[in-house]
C-alpha cells in the first residue's frame, strides 16, 4: 500500500495495483467460491490500493487519468491500440496461441486461469505502451500451463538461473543508462524550430500542451 501511494504521485499506471489484486480476487472466487479468505484478502487489498491512489494531489481525479490520457490516443503514438500481427504485437499472438495448446494438452484448467490470462491479454491489445508489462504478466502463466501440460518436458530450475537473469537485467539496465547519458536528448539547435514548422501546418487551435 506505501508503494501504491509513491506510484501514484509519479504515473498514473498505479491503478494496475488495485486492478490485479481485483482480477485475483475474482480468479479465486470462480475457483474456491465467496467464502475463500484469500478472495476476501485481495478484494480488501484492491479497495485499500483504490484508497492510497487518490493521496495525491489530484485527489479522486487521479482514478481516471489514465482514461482521459486514453482519449487521447489519436494523438499519442504509444496509446492507440496494439496490432496483434505486426511489430513487437505478435509475441502477444505467440503466447495465446502457446496458452491454448497448453489448455488443450490439459485434462483440467482453473477457471481464474482463463480469466487472468485473458485480462492480460486485452490489457496488451489496449494500447502499445502495454505490450511489456502485459507479456510481464502473462509470461508466468503461460509457462505454469506449459509445464502441467508436457510434464515429461520439464527440467528443475538451476540454482544459478535466478542470479544470472538479475545479472543480466542490471547489466542491460547499466549499458542503457550510459548509452544515455552519452547522446544528447532534446537537440536544441534544430528540435525546436522543427516542431513549430510542424504545428503551424495543423489545423488552428492545437493544444501544445495537454490538459493532463
């Protein structure tokens, strides 16, 4: 809950907390029925991260600042809507289809599987910024279902993968801050005048700096 009221006084995508633990409460309702206390832990959870949401600045507000940056998306390249058969979109083809051999090789699929992965799913058919995080999510379930289903197949985890994949993340994370701080961000000399040519060539009254 502390780290629901950081995020949400830096990006707006903190409502991801309160709606994951929503979609687990659900997963475990369709599973377990209403009774089961972990169902009732995650709605209490979403509900409080709801709470820490709106100590913000922008109070209330802050719950629909994501939809009304989403209006916006003939405007912002990384808000319209992801193509599933082009670019980085495929992955999220890939893995349904990886999902649904897996549900058919299997002799029985929770029914907050299903609804988690297909949440997921249409959380990266949103918009293109959600592509990563959506695959982020969707990943660990894809290979829980792949592992019940070609259990022949499965090999036991190596003790040195966990270390590696971190040094490997903290390495990347390393290289791309360099490669950064090496490149000059905003080219003062030629950026500027480029994108008032380019704003004197739209129709009157644009917004040069969004409401949000």
């Amino acid at each position: 809950i502390p780290s629901t009221v950081v995020w949400a006084n830096l990006h707006g995508g903190w409502v991801l907390v309160p709606a994951v633990m929503g979609l687990v409460a659900v997963g475990r309702v369709s599973d377990n029925g209403i009774r089961d206390p972990v169902a009732r832990r995650a709605a209490l959870l979403s509900l409080l991260a709801l709470t820490a949401g709106i100590l913000t600045p922008a109070g209330p507000a802050a719950l629909g600042a994501v939809m009304r940056i989403g209006n916006s998306a003939t405007l912002i390249q990384e808000w319209q809507r992801t193509e599933p058969l082009f670019s980085i979109g495929v992955l999220t083809v890939a893995m349904l289809i990886l999902m649904c051999i897996g549900w058919v090789r299997s002799t029985s699929v929770p029914a907050s599987e299903v609804v988690a992965f297909l949440a997921c799913l249409i959380f990266t058919w949103v918009a293109w910024r959600n592509v990563a995080p959506g695959l982020a999510l969707v990943a660990p379930l894809v290979a829980h279902r792949l592992t019940a289903a070609f259990p022949s197949a499965a090999l036991p985890e190596p003790r040195w993968s966990a270390p590696l994949a971190i040094a490997v993340a903290a390495a990347l994370s390393v290289a791309g801050l360099i490669g950064l701080t090496g490149r000059e961000h905003l080219p003062t000399a030629t950026k500027p005048i480029r994108l008032a040519q380019e704003i004197a060539l739209l129709e009157p009254d644009q917004r040069v700096l969004n409401n949000y």
